[in-house]
C-alpha cells in the first residue's frame, strides 16, 4: 500500500515538473517573440552586436520567468479551489 502511494506522489511530482518546465519554455518563448517589438537601439548603442542579442535574451527569460510563475501559481491556486466545497 505504502508503495503505491509512493508511486502516485512520484508521479504527481514528476508531472508537476514536466509542467512546469514546459509552460517555463513556452514562457520565454513568448516573451522573445514579444521582445521582437521592442526598438532596443532607443537603448543600446549597437542592438545587432552579441551584447545587444544577449541581453535581449536575458530580458526574454526574466520576463518569461515572471509569466510562468504568475501562470504557475494560477494554476496551483485554481486547483485549490475544489478543496473550498468539500
């Protein structure tokens, strides 16, 4: 029996990550894609330069990591609910 529960909480784990990591990349991927927008040589003094890709990148995966962690934290509250009614 112990095992089981073992095997549902391993289980449980693991699909949380892959979730996690998933909605993450899709995250960053969505915030480069949005990035694209943005009029970075306003800013920096070469955009095209390595630093300039860089530091796109960076803000890509900052911005990202917030979206994912709200939409994360959604969706963790969102499944809490079901425990308001019982």
């Amino acid at each position: 029996m112990e095992q089981l529960l073992n095997a549902d909480y391993s289980g449980a784990i693991g699909t949380s990550g892959l979730v996690s990591m998933v909605v993450s990349l899709l995250c960053v991927v969505l915030s480069w894609w949005a990035l694209q927008n943005l009029k970075l040589d306003l800013v920096i003094r070469y955009p095209k330069s390595p630093q300039g890709r860089l530091l796109h990148l960076l803000l890509a995966i900052v911005l990202g990591h917030f979206v994912a962690g709200f939409l994360l934290d959604y969706l963790g509250w969102s499944g809490m609910m079901r425990n308001l009614f019982y």
